[in-house]
C-alpha cells in the first residue's frame, strides 16, 4: 500500500475511534475473506502501430479475470471503513480493424493482442448500511483503489502485425475510484463493484528490435461480482 493510501486509511479510521471513545460498543472490528470475477472495458482504446493504423473503434472482446482478498472493517453504527488486499489474475483482448474499414467485420488472420495480468489491488472504501435488519444488511460503498501490476509476470500476444516483437510497456501502478453495492444475508455476502480508471493503464507499446515506440491509449474499467464471508 503508497504513502498516500495508509495516510487516506488513518484519515477515515481516526474520527470513528474518537467517536466511539464515548461507547466503545459502539466501535466493531469484523474480518473476513472472498472470491470474485473481474470484466475490463474500455472507453474507445486507441493504438497506433506503424504500418497499422487502428481508430477508436478498436474491437474489444471480454475475458473473465478471477479475484481472492482478505479484508478488514471497522464499524460504527451504519457507517464502516473496509480495506482489502486483492491478489488477481486480469484478461484483455483486442481485435482490430483497419481504419478503411467502413464497416466492423473483420478480415481473416486480422492483427489481435491478447493480454493477461497479476496484480495486487488495494481499495480503501467507505460503506454506509442503509438496510440493517438482524440478519440482512444492504449497503452503498465508495473510495479509491491503488492497483500493482506485476508486470515481471504479465503474458503478451500479438499476432500478425508487421512487427513480430511489439511488446505493451504496462503502468506498474494505475489508481481507480470504486462504488459498489453489498448484501449481506447472516455471514455471506455479495458485493456488485464498478471501478472507474483514473490513469492509463499502459505507456506505451515498443518494437525491441526496430528500436520504435508507439501509442497506446487504454484506460481499465472494471465490473466486478465477488460472494465471501464476514465474521
């Protein structure tokens, strides 16, 4: 986790401890843990290879990344600071379709890039229960999340451009802002999340060989289900 998650952490969490100085019944600490899918989309990503020339209607297909995470919570009345540590595995594909291309077909043995990631995601969200019965809780949560991608592991796939070594520079920390849903039904939960991209998640792409680099303009956005156990 940076400098400036740990310092947003103890922001949040400092005011619920003074409060429940007061009553500190009030103040609870659950943890617990789950297992989730990931999907990316993309606002209209943008390469630019030389001898390819790719608009904004690049073709994006989804692949299914899967997700595991302790976390953490304090809780205060219907108010709760939650941090997690998410261990990940992302998907993308891309399809793509020359610029004189006036229509979204695609031609046989058409240029493609697949990509698979390992990353690390750290969200930092606050939660407000806006259902609490006994046993059945519905919550809105929102805050920022830090991902580290391990770019050492990452897999890459281009396939039939003209440069056969193109490999992605990928950012190896790209920051997002999460809202989601939760439901709570006894111990197990389901949490709905959409994370908005905030900075690009790629730097550049480069042919080792010639000695070139190139564009490329992709932000992740990121629809997640997961289903754990809070105790």
């Amino acid at each position: 986790m940076n400098k400036s998650s740990l310092i947003l952490f103890f922001a949040l969490i400092i005011p619920c401890c003074l409060v429940a100085q007061e009553d500190k019944k009030q103040l609870r600490f659950n943890y617990g843990a789950k297992v989730g899918f990931q999907a990316i989309a993309y606002n209209n990503p943008e390469f630019d290879i030389k001898g390819y020339e790719f608009d904004s209607n690049t073709l994006h297909s989804n692949k299914i990344g899967y997700t595991i995470a302790p976390f953490a919570r304090l809780t205060m009345d219907k108010v709760y600071v939650q941090s997690e540590c998410i261990f990940g595995i992302t998907r993308h594909s891309f399809d793509f379709k020359e610029i004189n291309n006036n229509n979204n077909t695609i031609a046989t043995n058409h240029p493609t890039y697949n990509l698979r990631t390992i990353c690390l995601q750290v969200p930092i969200v606050v939660g407000y229960n806006f259902v609490q019965e006994e046993k059945y809780v519905m919550s809105l949560f929102t805050g920022p999340k830090t991902k580290f991608v391990f770019t050492a592991h990452s897999h890459q796939e281009f396939n039939h451009f003209e440069y056969y070594d193109l490999e992605e520079i990928l950012k190896k920390r790209c920051y997002y802002w999460e809202i989601g849903l939760g439901v709570k039904i006894g111990y197990v939960f389901f949490d709905f999340i959409y994370d908005w991209g905030i900075t690009k998640a790629s730097e550049y792409i480069v042919s080792n060989i010639e000695n070139q680099k190139f564009r490329s303009d992709r932000r992740d956005h990121i629809f997640s289900f997961s289903v754990g156990v809070i105790f």
